[in-house]
C-alpha cells in the first residue's frame, strides 16, 4: 500500500547524525553494502504491478552508496541531498551522504517503502555495527523473516485481536483547513525547516505533563493543534484532526518484527478550538482522547488488519483516488496535519566509532497541501522538522508555523525556549527565518 502514498508524499526519510571527528567512507560505503546482505530488501529495487515484488539488484557492488561533500555549508548540503529526486522502484532504497567540513555530518536516505521511522532507526544502528566491525562480512546471513502486517496477528494471537476489529472504527474529521500553497508547482524542490530546544527544555516539558497525567507526546499533539488554530486563525467549535502515525511494534509480544520493515498505523487525535482555552487544558483534552490504552491498542490492531485487507481487494481504486487528488483546484484542497514522534536516539545504538554529537531524523515531505512534522530527541535535545516542496509552499509559512508551535511549548516551560547551542562542529540546525 505504500507505493500508492508516492502520489501524496515523497518517499524517503533521513537521519542526521552529527560527529565530533571523521568517518571513513569506504568503510562505510562496505557497511551499508553489509547491512544489504543482512537486511536483503534494503538490496533490491520495487516492481509495481498486478502482483508487485522485490527484485533483487544486480548491481549493488557498483553503486555509490556513499558520496562526501567538502563545504561548510551544512544548510545547503541538507537541502541539495533532500531535494534529490529518488524512486524506490529505480534507485537505491538505502545510501548515504558525509557532509564534511570542520567535523563530519552524515546524512542518511532510506526509502519509506522498506521502513518506518523505527525502522530506519534499526538499519542506521545495523550500519552502525558493520562500520565498528568490518570482520563480519563473511557471517551475515539474510534475515529472511516476515515484513508483513499479519505478523501482529500471528504473534498476538487471533484470538487476542478479534475484539478489536469488532470495535465501531473512530473517522477523522473532515479538513476544513487549507495551507497557502502555490498549486502549479504541487511537488515541488523540497526544503528543510526545523527548530532545536534545550535539555533544559525537554525536562521541564516532562514535569509540565506528569503533572497533567500526561506523555510529552500528549504535549507536542496539544500544542500542534493550537499552532495550526493560530496559523489559519480558526474558529471554534469546528473539529479538526491530526494524522499521528503510530507504530505497532509495541504490540508484538517480541516487541520487534520479524525483518526491518513499515510498520506504522495512521491513527488520528480530532478535537475543535475552545476559545480562552490554555495549554493546560488542551493537553488534558488529549490525554483523555482516544489516543491512550486500551483505545489505542484497539485502534492499532484493527488498522493494521483494515489496511492490509483493503489494500489487496482495492489496491486501484486507492491508488486512483489519491492520484485524482492531485488534479483538484485549490479551493478543493485541503490540509492533512501530520505529527510523527520517533522518540530518542540511543547513542549506544548508533556508534559509528567516532564521538557523536547529535541524531535527529527528517521525515518524508508530503506534497501540498498536506504537512508533517516530525519530533526526534537526542541526549534531550529535541528536534522539530518539517520536510516541504518550497516552490508549492512559502518557506516563510513553514517558519511562522514552526514559530508559533515552539511558542506554544513556551507555555508549559519555565526555560527559556531558544534554539540549542550547538556544540563545537555540530551544524546549526536552527535554519534562518524567511520572514
């Protein structure tokens, strides 16, 4: 099902990981290769069709699956690598990019086709070992295990799941907002804006929702809403939804699927604008949505079966209609909000050998008029990101919105939100505003 997305987003994400020395690309370059033998559908390319599959390249010992950029412009590197066009069913699901300057950044693309945000997660940490292990060439052996959604059910049982899909499913509202977009140029040259926050920051965020009985993500979803009611001014009393994807790897009894793969569920958190509302109490709203357990198990579950169900009885007419939605007029598009949470990077986990200073991920951009931001944390430092087509979208939108949601957080934080301090040869993410 994920190749029909191709006509609502681009399909690849990354992950930055900022170091205080340098990495060897030719190491490198054999690791991901490594990682490729170990994780074999990272190795092969997507046949569309009646019956798509894998196709195992043949020609992966010559591609460049490392590149170097010697410039101090970090910032136009980012977005130069991001904005490079790629199709998972042509080029490499997985490569690599070193942005070398005073120390080395390493940006890595991986094909949402093949993997999550958790996913990519795991491929980078495989990466992460080949590099600190070259020897074990000659013990990789293909994981051949599942990839698929019915694992969830194998795994729980179906005896254990059955109640969930007899749950009345929740709809999304419907988009009543629209971000300003250019509509001629839909797609797009894609653009990365994004903001950084203090530890200090994320801890005091954490008191803020403890104290409410509430997750740092009933926060960030809290104050996502209220930065798009601020954003396009919106009225009260009209409700509005979130898409919050979601990955049900939580609800495997393992706690890990069988092979790296996609393995997330749209869930969405609806709720309309009070007027006078505080954070305080918007956050409350959410911690009592249909977001917490036992409601989110049910709403996983029963995604993972509908989605899996309903791709393989309708496959052309979803691909037909999100493909129709690219040839509406402006005034019949609207805004699908997106917030994805990946959650922290574990420094043990991405030891590239090299001391590493900060990881943030970049999600996939969705093509106007939709938006996604995304939320990633390293040694507490926090990173919002959104990936956008700037020709479809102003960049001084993107930037007003960003600003707007850090100044809602600002509510629930005694310190003082101003962008990170990067640390000595860590590139500012902090990119200028346009406006």
């Amino acid at each position: 099902m994920l190749y029909a997305w191709r006509f609502v987003q681009h399909q690849y994400t990354f992950i930055v990981l900022a170091f205080g020395g340098r990495l060897d690309e030719h190491r490198l370059k054999a690791a991901i290769r490594l990682a490729m033998d170990a994780e074999p559908v990272f190795g092969c390319r997507y046949v569309p069709g009646r019956k798509p599959y894998w196709e195992r390249r043949a020609d992966l010992d010559s591609l460049d699956l490392c590149t170097v950029a010697r410039t101090a412009d970090f910032e136009g590197e980012l977005n130069r690598f991001v904005a490079a066009p790629r199709d998972g069913t042509r080029d490499p699901l997985f490569d690599a990019h070193i942005v070398r300057g005073r120390t080395d950044t390493l940006l890595v693309r991986i094909s949402h086709l093949a993997a999550d945000g958790m996913g990519s997660k795991e491929l980078v940490s495989l990466a992460a070992y080949f590099y600190r292990n070259p020897g074990r060439a000659e013990a990789v052996s293909p994981n051949l295990a599942s990839r698929g959604p019915w694992q969830l059910f194998r795994q729980s049982g179906w005896l254990k799941c059955l109640p969930c899909l007899l749950k009345k499913p929740r709809l999304r509202a419907k988009p009543e907002w629209c971000f300003p977009v250019d509509f001629p140029h839909k797609r797009g040259v894609l653009r990365v804006a994004a903001r950084q926050l203090d530890p200090a920051v994320f801890d005091a965020l954490h008191a803020f929702g403890k104290r409410l009985g509430a997750t740092m993500n009933d926060v960030f979803v809290a104050a996502y809403f209220r930065a798009l009611w601020r954003f396009f001014d919106f009225p009260p009393g009209i409700p509005q939804s979130i898409l919050i994807p979601t990955s049900a790897r939580r609800y495997l009894p393992s706690g890990r699927t069988g092979a790296i793969c996609n393995f997330v569920v749209p869930l969405h958190a609806t709720m309309e604008r009070i007027a006078g509302e505080v954070l305080e109490q918007t956050v409350i709203r959410v911690r009592n949505s249909p977001l917490r357990e036992p409601a989110r198990r049910e709403r996983v579950v029963a995604g993972m079966f509908w989605i899996a169900v309903l791709y393989s009885l309708f496959r052309k007419p979803i691909e037909g209609a999100l493909e129709a939605g690219l040839s509406r007029p402006p005034g019949n598009t609207r805004t699908v909000a997106t917030l994805t949470n990946l959650g922290s990077f574990d420094p043990d986990q991405f030891d590239f050998g090299v001391p590493t200073t900060d990881i943030y991920k970049i999600s996939q951009a969705n093509f106007a008029p939709g938006i996604l931001m995304n939320v990633s944390s390293f040694r507490k430092r926090l990173t919002f990101a959104i990936n956008y087509p700037s020709r479809a979208i102003r960049p001084a939108d993107i930037e007003r919105l960003l600003d707007l949601f850090v100044e809602e957080l600002a509510q629930a934080s005694a310190a003082t939100l101003s962008p990170a301090t990067p640390e000595t040869g860590h590139p500012a993410l902090h990119l200028p505003s346009t406006k």
